[in-house]
C-alpha cells in the first residue's frame, strides 16, 4: 500500500513538457516504485521528497539524463530527506544501502557535491530493474 506519494508527485517535472506516460506498463512500474519508496520512507521514519521519477522522453532529453535511463520506464527516482538536514540525507542514504537486497535496488547513487563519499549530498538515485538487481552503489558529481 502506497499512503505518502501521489501519482503527480511521481511525474512532476521542472521543465515546461508534457510529462505523462502513455504506457499502461510505465504506469505499473511508477506505481511499483511507489510502493519500494514507501518501504524506504517506513523505514527511514521520516518523509521523503521525489524530485523526479518518471520523465518521458521528451524530458529526459531535457533534462540531459541517459537514454537508457531506468526514468523513462518510471523505474527510479531522485529522492532526498524532505528536511533537507545533511544529517537527514546522509541517513537516508545509509538505508538505501543497508537494503538495497530486500528493496530489490538495482542502482543506487549518491550525488554529492564533488562526487566522493563523505562530502555534503545533493540527492540519491534509487534505480529497478525487471530482471536481476545489481544492487550497484556509485557516487557522482
């Protein structure tokens, strides 16, 4: 059961297109993600703030993200502590890591800002997949 995200929460975008999905399949893997972002968030005890998930293409061009983006299937989402508080993300950060295997996280990365590990995050990208999990963990810029 999904109670703290909302379908407009999980395609909202910054640019001025159109940015809903037309794909019944991209609607069931939004509403998949929402429910591992909601075990995230009960887990975490604390809200969540989804600054992208789904981009159609159009978006995802826009914004400059990876034509193989796991967004255009509205598999992943840029998320951080909705306090905002280093100290808030850098836990959130700590949980997606601690349970990528039981949240099944194929991607996760840390965007910081100089890329390294121990420097102030921007936002974490928590990537799917429909086949086997990687359950990979990067750092970038």
């Amino acid at each position: 059961m999904v109670t703290n995200f909302k379908f407009s929460e999980l395609t909202k975008t910054s640019v001025k297109l159109i940015n809903v999905p037309e794909d019944m399949e991209v609607v069931s893997n939004i509403y998949h993600t929402a429910v591992k972002l909601q075990r995230l968030r009960d887990i975490f005890k604390g809200a969540i703030r989804v600054n992208s998930c789904y981009r159609s293409p159009s978006v995802n061009a826009a914004v400059k993200g990876s034509t193989t983006s796991a967004h255009l299937k509205g598999m992943a989402a840029d998320v951080c502590a909705y306090s905002g508080k280093a100290a808030d993300n850098n836990a959130l950060w700590q949980l997606v890591t601690a349970h990528m295997q039981d949240l099944d996280i194929d991607q996760a990365i840390c965007y910081t800002l100089d890329g390294t590990p121990g420097t102030a995050i921007k936002w974490i990208h928590v990537g799917f997949t429909e086949s086997f999990p990687r359950h990979q963990v990067l750092y970038k810029k």
